[in-house]
C-alpha cells in the first residue's frame, strides 16, 4: 500500500504534462497498478480520480462565474 502511495504522489506531478518521459512513466504507474490490482489499491485510484474531477469542476465554475461577469461588465 505505501508504494502504491508513493505512486499516486508521483502520478499528481506528471498530470498534465506532455513530454514522452511524463508519459511513459503515467504508462508504468497505470501497468503497476493493473498488476497489482487490490481493493486498497483501487480505492486509491478511485480518490485520485474523484479528486481531479472535482479540481476540474471547481475549475469550470470559476471560469463560468468569471465569464457570467465579464459578460455583465461589457453590457
């Protein structure tokens, strides 16, 4: 379990990067974790996920709020 922590700590750093060492190694995180595929693991996975999800959420309301007032402040 710990070096499945280890890797998602890691896996935060390369998101969103697009160089091929960024990517072959989010590749090797996902190939460790298909292999050793527990519940732990998984629910570890599984907030990593939600938890991005919900940053990209919280993103896209603050651009929607920002745009709503732009769109007031230009009528």
């Amino acid at each position: 379990m710990e070096q499945a922590r280890k890797l998602i700590k890691e896996l935060k750093t390369l998101m969103g990067k697009t160089d091929a060492f960024s990517e072959r190694r989010r590749d090797e995180i996902a190939t460790w974790f298909k292999d050793n595929d527990t519940p732990e693991n998984n629910a570890l996975v599984d907030k990593f996920i939600n938890d991005g999800v919900a940053q990209i959420l919280k993103e896209l309301k603050d651009i929607r709020i920002n745009l709503d007032q732009e769109e007031i402040h230009t009528l």
